[in-house]
C-alpha cells in the first residue's frame, strides 16, 4: 500500500509539474507574442519594415565570381538572378565586368549569348567579325553598343595608361540563364573548341595536313594578354566610329552595328541636381529588337533621384561611380530570415495557398542597401525606388531596361509628380475637406522635377522631416 501511495503521490507531482510549466510556457508565449506585436505596431508606427542588406534586390562584390584572371585583366561574372521574385522577369540575364590594363588583348571569341556593354573608363579598338565581313570600332568612356549573339570579337585597350574597363549585361539564346565563351584560337592555358572535332574531321573541313592543323595553335598567354604598343597601333589604325572595315559588305538590309555615345545624348532630364541620358529602340534598332533600352543617371553630390517606378521594364542597375543608397518599397514577400513568403505556403497546400494570396497584404517592405562602384540593383517594374548620392562625390548608375516596350517613368515627388494630377473630388474623398489643402500643400511643395536636393541638403535648407 505504501508502494502504491507513494507511486500516486509521484505521478500527482508529475501531473502538477507539467501543468505549471504548460502554464509559465504559454505566460511566455503570449508575453512574447504581445512584445512581438507591440514591436510591429511600433514598426509600423515608422511607417516601414525594413531589409538594410537590400536582398534579394541588391548585389556587392562578394556576388561577382572570377570567369578570367592574368596579371593584365579581368573578366567577371554576377550570380545569377535566381530568387523567385526576380527569376520570371531577369532570371535570363546575366550582368559582367571586364578590367583590362593597359595594351592589354582580349582573344577572340563568341558567346551563345547577345552583348549590351557600357564602357565604363578609358579606350579601346573591338573588332567584330559578322555576317561575312570585319568591323572595327573605336570605343571610349561613355559608349553603348550592341553585339549580336555568335559575332567573334576581340579587343584591345589603347590607352598607354589608363585601364579599359566595361560593363555589360548578356542576354543568353541558348540556355536561359546561362551563357558560354568560345575560342577559336587557343594558346597557354586556353584551349580551342576545334580540339573538340577529331582530326580526320578537321583535315578534311581546312584541307590540311595534321602537322599544318598544329600551326593554328596560339602564343597567348591566357584570355587577356599584352601586346606591343606597335601591335595595339596596328590594330587600332582602320578602327571608326561608324564601323569601317575589310571583307565583304554584307547585307544591305542588316542595319550596322556601332558605338553610340550615352553622354552624348540630349538630356531626358536635367537641373543643378542631376541629368539623365537614355538610348531606347527608337535610336538602335537592335535594342529594339532585344526589348531593352540603356540609360544612365549621374545624382550630383549629396542630390536624390525622386521616388518613381517603371509601368513595364525591369531595370538593372549597375553603380559606375561613387556611392550613396538606395530605397524601394516592396510589398511583403519574406520574412525576416529572407524566405519568401510564398514558399513557406506551400507547404501547407494548394487551397491555403489560394486564400492567402486573395487575402493580400497591404503593407510594404523597405528594401534598402548602401550602393558603391560595383554594386547591382533589380528595380522591378511597379515598385517605386529612389536612389540618393553621398556626400562626397556624384552617383552614377547606368540601368538596362528590360521588357521596354510602352514602357513609362512614373515620378511620385516633384513638379511632375502624377499624384498632382488627382482630381479635387477625389482629394476631398481621401483626405476630407480640410485635409485637402494640407495635401495639396505636400504635392505641390517640391518645385524641382526628376532630380532633387538630398536629405541632407534638405536639412541644411531648413526643411524639416515628414
């Protein structure tokens, strides 16, 4: 009996045990539930939820991989747009860098992929083989140009001092997403994709000798290499603007390819703040044909680039000088480990799925990053942004527009802000009779357009916070 009581009395303490600690627990949790709520109500009390790492929108250094590396350059490549919230609109395109020194020779070669670059710094000759025939460029600092997928190109830097440096965005046909270089000639540490074909293969396609086959073999000493200042000459003397060159002229029909000055262009938009210069389809037809459009926005020092978005195109934007930030605001996609929101739904089936999504949130991410020379920026089509230059320098950020068709800017803030055009009935509705002044107050506040003066400076003015 005393076995037995003292088993009931253990199993009493057990039961009581488990109660208390059930009953701290759930104490706890709603204490901690409460804390976690009062936090988003005062998050939201800001105004904003925030990602300072600026993910998955932004991209720095550590994101970029060596595709090429000699004592005389560079070639490297950005990680691929593989989140799924970018993947279906620049989940194909792949953005890369090439530093070359100075006579420095790129090796010829094709990729399965068409070429947008920017000429970031500095000069160069780039010669195209195409449709049967040669052409060889000039390139300098501010140039764009179009390379269609399977041209052969190679290059050079011609400047004695300054480094060739180029921007590019890659537009794969092969295999979306992914894009291949391919060498004709090999050399040291660069082999030829004729190695690939056997011999009997390749004596009968060039009509020679295997020992003849051996003497198409390169002296490169890699991907980039250095050439004399009497080659670079050389190479350099029958290269124009407009793309003259030897073979044969090719078809009449094929509208030429050539180097097209960005800063040249007259100034989309422009005040003491910033300028803004664009070349769409209707200036290149091979960016049309591509659906892009190229523009660069040069923020002067300590200025902002108003709020605004895009109706259509996805903008990649690359930073070429200087530094500052960035801001978008982003509906609420993922949580504050980067998950998406839709993925953690789906693990809970098809049907909840469906009702979260017509249940939609109302409430917006602040996606914001500091930006430097070298950072990559996706500015989807829709989501308002806004770049904003530091103070020691100007910002400069070249953007590839992607899907630009009937694309338009739509700014938020300044003297062409669309939200003036909001009728009185309507302004009476959202703000009442009296909020109604207030607001048009706010709207009409800003007499600059486009390009504005920073936060910074507006403090400095005398202009106090919203």
């Amino acid at each position: 009996m005393k076995t037995v009581a003292r088993s009931s009395l253990l199993a009493l303490a057990l039961v009581l045990f488990l109660c208390l600690s059930l009953a701290f627990a759930s104490r706890e949790e709603v204490g901690w539930r409460r804390g976690e709520e009062e936090g988003r109500r005062e998050e939201w009390g800001k105004g904003q939820s925030s990602s300072e790492d600026g993910r998955p929108y932004h991209f720095g250094e550590e994101s970029f991989r060596e595709w090429a590396r000699t004592r005389h350059g560079h070639f490297k490549v950005l990680e691929r747009f593989d989140d799924e919230l970018l993947r279906g609109s620049v989940g194909d395109y792949r953005v890369a860098c090439l530093d070359a020194a100075p006579r420095a020779f790129m090796q010829p070669s094709h990729y399965d992929a068409d070429e947008i670059f920017y000429v970031k710094e500095g000069e160069g000759v780039l010669v195209v083989l195409r449709n049967g025939r040669r052409e060889s460029f000039c390139v300098r600092e501010g140039d764009v140009m179009v390379i269609p997928a399977g041209s052969i190109v190679y290059s050079a830097n011609t400047h004695r001092s300054r480094w060739f440096r180029v921007v590019m965005l890659l537009n794969p046909v092969a295999t979306p997403g992914r894009f291949e270089e391919f060498f004709p000639i090999g050399g040291e540490g660069l082999e030829s994709f004729f190695r690939a074909f056997s011999d009997e293969v390749l004596q009968a396609a060039f009509n020679s000798r295997r020992e003849e086959l051996e003497s198409m073999r390169g002296q490169s000493k890699g991907e980039i290499w250095q050439a004399s200042e009497e080659q670079i000459r050389e190479l350099s003397r029958s290269c124009s603007r407009g793309g003259r060159g030897g073979g044969s002229s090719g078809s009449s029909k094929e509208e030429e390819i050539k180097p097209r000055s960005l800063p040249s262009q007259k100034p989309l938009y422009s005040n003491k703040h910033g300028r803004m210069h664009m070349i769409t389809g209707d200036e290149c037809r091979h960016l049309r044909d591509l659906d892009m459009e190229v523009g660069i926005a040069n923020i002067t020092r300590g200025s902002m680039l108003a709020p605004r978005y895009t109706t259509r195109a996805t903008k990649i934007a690359v930073v070429v000088e200087g530094s500052g930030y960035f801001e978008m605001a982003c509906p609420h996609k993922t949580d504050s480990s980067g998950r998406s929101e839709r993925r953690e739904r789906s693990e809970h089936g098809r049907e909840e799925e469906e009702e979260q999504e017509q249940k939609k949130s109302r409430g917006y991410r602040q996606v914001r990053a500091q930006i430097k020379e070298g950072s990559v920026i996706v500015l989807p089509a829709g989501h308002p942004a806004t770049f904003v230059a530091g103070n020691e320098g100007n910002l400069a950020v070249i953007c590839f527009g992607v899907g630009a068709s009937n694309d338009e800017e739509v700014f938020l803030a300044g003297r062409n802000s669309l939200l003036k055009q909001l009728d009185a009935p309507a302004k009476t509705i959202l703000f009442g009779e009296q909020g109604r002044e207030a607001a048009d107050k706010v709207i009409g506040a800003q007499t600059e357009s486009v390009f504005l003066a920073g936060p910074q400076q507006q403090r400095g003015g005398g202009v106090s916070d919203m």
